[in-house]
C-alpha cells in the first residue's frame, strides 16, 4: 500500500498541488493562517508548554506538537487550518505557532513572516518632528518549495524501507518474475550483471526490485495462520529488452543475487512523503511482530522500526497512531494472599508509515520503556 506524496494529501483529505509531485512548483503559500478550533475539550497540554515556538530546520510536525500536547496525535483537534490551505505539513522554518484560547478552548495559530519587536522602545518624538506614517499590517503570500517545508517524522528513519519490499504474500510470490541465468551462464550476479528473467508480464515497467522469500510472518495468536513472507531486499535492476526471457541489468546490489531470486515492478516511492498522525478509526488490537535493526536486541527504543499484526484488513492506515502496551504481570494481594492481574502499563506511541494487507511497520516516536516483541497495540 504504497502511496506518492501526492496520494498521501488525496488519502487524508488534503488536495495535491500538483499530481506529478517530482515535477513540483513553488507554492503559494497564505503568510496568516486562521484557526478554528474543534472537540478541544479533551486535549491535554502539556504543564510546561510554550506561548509560542518559532520552527527552525530539523524540526518534525510531532516534536513541535509534543512541545505542546500530552499526545502529539492530538494536534488535529486544535489545528484546523482555513479552506486556503489543504495541506497542514508546510510549515516551514522561521514559521512562528502561537497558543491562544478562544471560548476558553486552547487552539494552534500559525503565523508567517512575523517579525518580532527586538529594539528599545522608541523615545518621544521632538515637537517639530514630522508625523509618522501608519502602516497597515495585511497578509503576505510569498512562495516556497515543498522540500523545504517541515516534515511530520524524522525521514532518515524510514527512508530505507520505503522503497524495499518488506512483506510478500504467497499470492504475490506465485505472480513475481524470477532470475533464469546471468549472460554466459553466469550464476551469481553483482553490480551491473546482464541477466535474463521470466514472468515480467507488464512490457511497460522498466525498473524492478529483486529479492528472496525470507522466514513466515506467523500470526502470534495462530501459530499456523502465515499473515505473510519477509522479503529479502537483493537490489534493483532495469530492463533492457522486452521478450520471454527478458533482459535487465542490475543497477544495485545488496546481497548477491541468484538464479529463482523473484523480481516486483519498482514502486519509486518518494523518500520524504508527509503522513497525517491520527488514532484508527476503529478500536484495534494487535502485537508486536519483530523489529527491523542491524543490530539485535530484545529492547527497542525512540526511532525503532517494529512490525505488527494489522494490516488493511483491519482498517490500518498510513499515518495511524497505536498505543503500545507493556504487559506488567500479577502480584500477590498482601492481606488476601491471592494472585491478581496488575493493569497493562503504557510503553510507547508508535505510528504507522507503511502498510501491507495483514502487516504493518511502524515508527517508535516515543517509547516511555522498552518495547518488546509481543507487546500489545491498540487504539490509543
């Protein structure tokens, strides 16, 4: 379930620019943005937050809503942007977000190009002085480039695993094309090996993603149930020439690549595609499947991409917020001496960035302990 950062705007409400976004114009951009506040009255904020933050460069949506809000998920419900401005993630660095109170309910004010009073009070003018003129304050519009604008989480995060195949179901691996042999018979293949492959029935699709079935995704309350196969990223090729067999170059490696290795029409999803950090429209509840790391551990933290039971058969969506759930145990009553089960403690907020039909992978935005795999997940 792969959106364009053009799809992401359409899927959440928002309207794209335009739909070609690595073609994307300057944009226009409203320098004041009225707010109107909705359903705020169970918004928490936070003791100790700010009247105002001005954005600087590295700034996310969710830390700036985090400066703010007890659950930075909760920004929609005191954000409401104007009917001017569809999209909600440009905001840009130098943007100054102030907190007001209308009806006795907070909400969120962007305000653009401010320029903050930073001199001495002026002195009084000398009787002969001319008049000064009044200037009136309007709203400016000025243009900036999309990429520069703020984005909701840290993209060096996910960016690698927006574009590699991550799951695979069997359904998917039966219609994949597949590695026959290297020119000159050649079995492995590295970088820039010709080789040829059967099963590619798009003659249209030039790019490719080459990768191995890797271990089942087992269904943690059905050990039999396979919610799906990794897939094992090998690299990327391109086609040379149509045909049965075709024939491609490889144009990276990853891991070396060999005859039966299967091949998906490339995606070339956007590195950086803007997400709308929001609960499931649903009450849900899953686990935590498997982390994805270099490094092995048994305890995942802030930034931390984990794997879930949930997929577009529950009604999970890119940008969904879950609470993950760390399980405490029982204690033994001191006056009764019986065992009792101790309430589920909050571990982490993580949202979903990419979805498959039964698996999921989400980023730890902030985890208050370590999550674990088989903790619990549900709507916050």
């Amino acid at each position: 379930m792969d959106y364009t950062a053009s799809q992401a705007y359409t899927e959440n409400g928002y309207v794209s620019r335009n739909p070609k976004p690595q073609f994307l114009p300057a944009l226009l951009i409203i320098s004041l943005v009225a707010i109107v506040p909705a359903h705020a009255d169970d918004v928490a904020l936070k003791t100790d937050h700010p009247a105002r933050y001005t954005v600087i460069k590295g700034d996310t949506l969710w830390g700036i809503a985090a400066r703010f809000l007890k659950n930075p998920w909760q920004w929609p419900k005191i954000w409401k942007l104007n009917e001017r401005i569809k999209n909600p993630h440009l905001i840009y660095p130098g943007d100054v977000i102030a907190l007001r109170y209308v009806d006795g309910k907070p909400e969120l004010t962007l305000l653009r190009n401010e320029k903050l009073a930073t001199a001495a009070p002026p002195s009084e003018p000398a009787a002969d002085a001319p008049a000064r003129p009044t200037v009136k304050l309007s709203p400016r519009i000025h243009t900036e480039p999309l990429e520069k604008a703020i984005p909701t989480i840290p993209p060096s995060a996910i960016a690698p695993f927006l574009t590699q195949p991550l799951v695979v179901s069997e359904q998917e691996l039966e219609k994949a094309g597949y590695v026959t042999t290297g020119l000159d018979n050649r079995i492995a293949l590295g970088n820039t090996s010709e080789f040829y492959a059967r099963g590619l029935k798009d003659a249209t699709q030039e790019f490719y993603q080459i990768f191995r079935k890797g271990k089942p995704i087992l269904n943690p309350n059905n050990p039999k149930d396979i919610l799906g196969y990794e897939a094992v990223y090998l690299g990327d090729a391109k086609r040379l020439q149509s045909g049965d067999p075709a024939k491609l170059v490889v144009t990276r490696v990853k891991q070396e690549i060999i005859p039966g290795d299967r091949l998906i029409a490339s995606t070339r999803k956007p590195v950086l595609p803007y997400y709308y950090p929001r609960p499931p429209k649903t009450k849900i509840e899953g686990k935590v499947l498997s982390a994805l790391s270099d490094v092995a551990t048994a305890e995942l933290g802030t930034h931390s991409i984990i794997a879930i039971n949930l997929g577009t058969r529950e009604g999970v969506e890119e940008g969904n917020v879950l609470r993950v759930m760390y399980h405490v145990g029982s204690h033994k009553d001191p006056v009764t001496r019986e065992s009792y089960k101790l309430p589920d403690e909050e571990a982490a907020l993580i949202m979903v960035f990419r979805v498959f039909e039964r698996v999921s992978y989400a980023l730890v935005m902030n985890a208050n302990r370590p999550v674990h795999i088989l903790d619990t997940v549900v709507t916050p």
